[in-house]
C-alpha cells in the first residue's frame, strides 16, 4: 500500500510536501488539481520560450500560417487563431454544458440557494469593470475593461487545493456556481462589447442551423452525425458573420438537452441486460448500449467526452500560446510605469475581492441569502481574493481588446502579477483568518443543527435529547446500526429524537446515492423512515428498478416519486448533507453525533444510551486517547 508520500516500490515521490498540502484538501478532486497544475505548466513553459534569445521564436511559431484552398474558396489561419478560435470553441461549448446543466438540475435550479452566489458574482464582474475604467478614463485602451471581469476556475480551484482550508466543502460549490454567472458573463461581454462588425446573412443562418440542432433530440436515429455536421456548419456560419465564433460553442451547448435518467429506459436496459446473460447475442449487445447511452443525457455524455481534452490539452495549449511575455528589466520597467498595468491589477486584486465578499456580507444584512453551514464570510473573503486569479477569458479578451504590441505585453504582466498577488492574498486571509477567528470545533460539533422542516426527524420534535446519525443506505455496518438505534428509542421514549443524514460512500457502494435519492422522494410523501427499513432489508438489490418497484409496494404516489427521484431539489438536499460532512471530516459510515457532539468509538446501543445520559460531555477522543483539535489540523 502506498503513502501519500511514496510511489510503488517504495521509491520517494517528488514534491511530498506538495502532495501532502494536495492530498489533505479533500474537496477539490485530483482532475481539478491535475488541470490547474498543468495551465501553470503551460504558462511557465511560455513565459520560458518567449525569454530565451531574443523571443522571436516563440512568436515567430504562433504565427505560422496554415492555408486551405479549393476552387473559389480559400480560408487561413496562424497557429494562434487555431488556438484561441477553434480549439478553445470546445472549452467555451463545455463551459456552455456546465452552465445549462446548473441552472437545469445544479446548485442554480433553485431560487433561493442561487440568489446569494449570482448576485455575488455580478458584483465580482461590474467593480473590476468600474475601477478599471476609473483608472483608464480618457485612455485609448479603456475599451479593455473586459480584461479584468472574469475569474479562472481552473487556477481558482488549484489554488483552492494548495493554499485553501484544510476541508473546502461548501466553499468549493459557492465558488463553482459563482464561476457559471462570471462565465455567463464573460461570454456576454465578449458578444457585446468585442465584436466589431456583423454579417447578418450567415448569422441569420446560424441561428436556423440552431432551430436545427435542437429539433434533433426528436430524431430516432442519426443524432450523432447530425449533431457534429450542423455544430461545423454553425461555427462556420458564426465565423463568416465576424463574431467571434467560440460563442458558437456556447449556443450550440446551450440547445443540447440535458435530464436526469428517465426511469422506463433505465428499467428496459435492465430488462435487456438480464436478457443478455441468459442468451448472449449482438442484437441484445447492441440494444443495451443503446439503452445505455439514451439512458444519460447527450449534455452529460457529452461533458464526460470532451472535458478531459479541455482540462488536459486544449488550456494549456491555450496558455502556451498566449502567455509568453517578453521579460527583461526594459520592458518590466515599461510594463509598471503604463497605467494600464496597474489598471489590470487593481481590477482583478482589488476589483474581485471588493465585489464579491462586498455583495455577500451586504446580500447577508438584506436577508437575501445565507450562506451554507460551516461556510462562514471570512472564507467567503478568502475565495473572493482567490477570484482575482484572472487568466483564460483575461488573455482571451486582450487579444480581442489590444492592438497587437506595448498594449497587449504590458496587460499581459498585469494578468500575470495580478495573479500572483490574488494567490498570495488568498493564502494571507485564509492564514491571518486562522489565527484570528479558529474554526469552530466543527470537525466533533453538528455543523448544522436540527432542523425541524429540513431534517427527517423519528420521535418528538422537540425532544431534549438528540441522535443524529450519517449513514449509507448500501452500507451493511449502517444496517445493523438500526437495532441499536430501536433500542435507544426504546429506552429513553419521549426524551430522545433522532435524524437520518446520507453520507453515500459511492466509491465502495455504487447505489447508495440512488437509494438516498430515492428514500428522499419517499420522503416527500412522509413515508422516508419506512422506506429507509425497506432498503436495508434488500440492500443486495438496489438498483433503480428496484427502488422504484419498492415505493409501489409502499403504495406510494409513482408519478410523484419519480418526479421527486428525478429533481434537483432531492439532489441538491442529498448533497449539502454530503458536503456537511464533508466539513467535519466525516468519512465513515455510520458516524453518530449525541446531542450535537461527534460520538468516537462503538455504537452499540448501551454506549449510545449511556452518552445520551451524560449531561457534560466532554471532547471526543481518538483511538490513542488525546481529545480532537479544534478545526482543521
């Protein structure tokens, strides 16, 4: 087995203290990290190739022209432009993916749980905005303010890994629904404000081309062709008509559909399947995978696609092509002596921080939102600062926004140290923020407390003693807690009240977020405890046929349960209980909290009895006996 600090046969990996920082930040995934780690990689490897001679190679190679000819047509393009026009119409189309996905099924499908974040991030966009044309007034190059209006989520959330509190949880979710709206409108920005002269017969057509790839969904057969012909044909036309045509990646995202798996084709894929082990055969093969595939949404097919190219070879090509900064004491010194420079720094340190920790606390007073359990506003702050790391849309629209020379080479060092700086302020605040509030013991005290109309409550409402438990419905050891949990209700009666949170652990058991899903849609019809006892009873059969065929034997409502089961106001309930624990450091399952504070050790129903009758209960201890630091170690 294999340490965070060595690599098979035993040999020391490089960087273990990086490593170490990366893997204790439990929220941030390693595709987030690996994708942050290599723009940083493209970036360095520019700014090195612009630095060596004399530079013209680096700009010498982006400039290669490469031509198509046919009779009466002829189309080229330098190695830049394939960069920045074609290769980076996929990271716009998958951002448009993700953008619809939110507001569809996300954290953004619900009112109340988007207002905070979106208004958040509107500010994030229009205080960059307005210091940077308060500094820039009366200048040739105030029409570049959309240079400091966006934020990079991939370097956000790297520098989240490295530098970011120990268990991010809910910071990371503000921060990712905050980044939908900023891309939302980095993307206007660029359509409104950036594109010079417009074509409208080929625009025109693009926009039929759309009517077009949206009617497809209705076809039978041939979507898959249809999709990448008409997709072609309408960046084409968005290119011929001047404006700019990686926002055709995004419209054409926007018209994909996207759903949640349609219980009557996941039931016949399971039927086929069962079909296919009795009697193996290429027509039943072939019917399963399509089953397969219709199952999931072409959006989500179609992230799961393309998102690996985008993270892992389109960004960084694109910060090779466009980072290389020519570096030396002259044009350093000519950088930060222009106000444009400054005026980008400002923007994006000053302008992020300002605007998006300014709206949430003013959002908080106005009782607009409030913030998730365990995510306090001086994290909120420290994110905001992390904000100000502008670079993929920065550089983009330098290009668009710059004439080419002393302009875009000195707004590219103002991306470039402004960075830098959100980096090193993000780091200070969440430091300074540690020494001067200490979390709060969140990883031993309930994160969020009972709630009477959000939690699934088993006795008294208000019963002065408590049990909540953070379980896995797949989970055998959570089965068998279910005994001990009886008898402690047994014992205390009236006195004694308890909640169910999910904690699915899908990476030992593939179900257990279906079947949390599914017992919150039972829930809805109060029937969440009964059907809770059906799963463990049956937790070998778990698939999705079989929660639904266990809700009609409950006698519940079917086309309300499935509704239910399919909606983003379960997902989102399962998931803040996930993220919750997440930010206590819960990692096991069953984990009990007795009267608010994290139980250590056996659950066996006398020692659950006998903490209940404690009236002080003292800190949790870990297995060698010394008490749990307070937050984050």
């Amino acid at each position: 087995m294999t340490t965070p600090d060595t690599t098979e046969g035993d040999a020391p990996a490089r960087f273990p203290a990086l490593r170490r920082i990366l893997v204790k930040r439990r929220g941030i995934s390693n595709v987030e990290k690996a994708s942050a780690a290599l723009l940083l990689a493209g970036t360095v490897a520019a700014l090195i190739w612009a630095n060596i001679g004399d530079g013209s190679a680096y700009e010498t190679f982006w400039r290669s022209v490469i031509r198509l000819e046919a009779p009466g047509f002829q189309v080229e393009f330098d190695l830049r432009q394939i960069v920045n026009d074609i290769l980076m119409t996929f990271f716009f189309f998958v951002v448009g993916l993700e953008v619809k996905k939110e507001f569809a099924l996300g954290e953004l499908s619900v009112r109340s749980r988007a207002a905070l974040p979106v208004l958040a991030a509107v500010a994030g966009l229009v205080v960059p905005a307005v210091i940077f044309a308060a500094i820039m007034a009366g200048s040739a190059d105030a029409g570049a303010w959309g240079v400091v209006v966006s934020s990079d989520t991939a370097f956000v959330l790297g520098a989240l890994a490295i530098v970011g509190p120990r268990l991010p949880g809910h910071l990371r979710v503000f921060i990712l629904a905050l980044a939908v709206v900023d891309d939302i409108g980095a993307l206007a920005i660029i359509a409104l404000f950036y594109t010079r002269q417009v074509a409208w017969l080929p625009l025109g057509l693009a926009v039929l081309g759309l009517a077009a790839l949206a009617a497809v969904r209705f076809l039978r057969l041939g979507r898959g062709p249809l999709y990448l012909v008409l997709s072609v044909v309408i960046w084409s036309l968005v290119y011929a008509s001047g404006i700019q045509p990686i926002l055709a990646g995004v419209a054409i995202a926007l018209v994909i559909p996207v759903f949640t798996p349609v219980r009557a084709q996941v039931e016949s894929t399971a039927a086929l399947t069962r079909a296919f082990r009795q009697s193996p055969n290429p027509e039943y093969a072939r019917a399963v995978a399509r089953g397969l595939r219709d199952a999931l949404s072409v959006n989500e097919r179609l992230t799961y696609a393309y998102s690996p190219y985008v993270d892992f070879l389109i960004l960084p090509l694109f910060a090779l092509a466009n980072a290389g900064v020519r570096l030396t004491p002259q044009s350093i010194g000519a950088a930060f002596a222009a106000p444009l420079t400054w005026a980008v720094i400002a923007g994006l340190v000053v302008g992020k921080f300002v605007g998006i920790s300014g709206m949430t606390a003013l959002a908080r007073r106005l009782r607009i939102g409030d913030l998730a359990p365990g995510l306090t506003l001086g994290r909120v702050m420290g994110g905001a600062a992390l904000s100000g790391i502008g670079f993929t849309i920065a550089l983009f629209i330098i290009d668009l926004g710059l004439p080419p020379g002393a302009a875009q080479s000195d707004a590219r060092v103002g991306v470039l140290t402004a960075s830098v700086l959100a980096f090193l302020a993000g780091w200070a605040g969440f430091r300074i923020l540690d020494r001067l509030q200490p979390p709060s013991r969140v990883m031993f005290t309930l994160v969020r407390p009972i709630s009477i109309g959000r939690d699934h409550i088993r006795g008294p409402v208000d019963a002065p003693l408590s049990i909540v438990e953070y379980g896995d419905f797949e989970c055998p050891f959570c089965s068998r807690a279910t005994g001990s949990v009886d008898e402690v209700i047994d014992y205390f009666g009236p006195k004694v009240r308890y909640v169910w949170r999910h904690l699915p652990l899908e990476r030992y058991h593939p179900h257990a977020l279906d079947a949390a899903r599914a017992c919150e849609a039972a829930g809805a019809q109060g029937k969440f405890f009964e059907y809770g006892l059906v799963l463990f009873a049956r937790q070998d059969q778990l698939e999705v046929m079989d929660l639904f065929r266990y809700a009609d034997e409950l006698g519940l409502d079917m086309a309300a349960f499935e509704q239910a089961f399919r909606s983003a106001a379960v997902a989102n309930r399962v998931r803040d209980d996930m993220i919750d624990a997440e930010t206590m450091d819960v990692h096991k399952t069953p984990t009990f909290f007795i009267n608010g504070r994290r139980h250590v050790g056996r659950w066996d129903s006398a020692t659950l009895i006998r903490e209940l009758e404690r009236t002080d209960l003292p800190l949790p201890r870990t297995e060698r006996g010394r008490p749990l630091r307070d937050g984050p170690r």
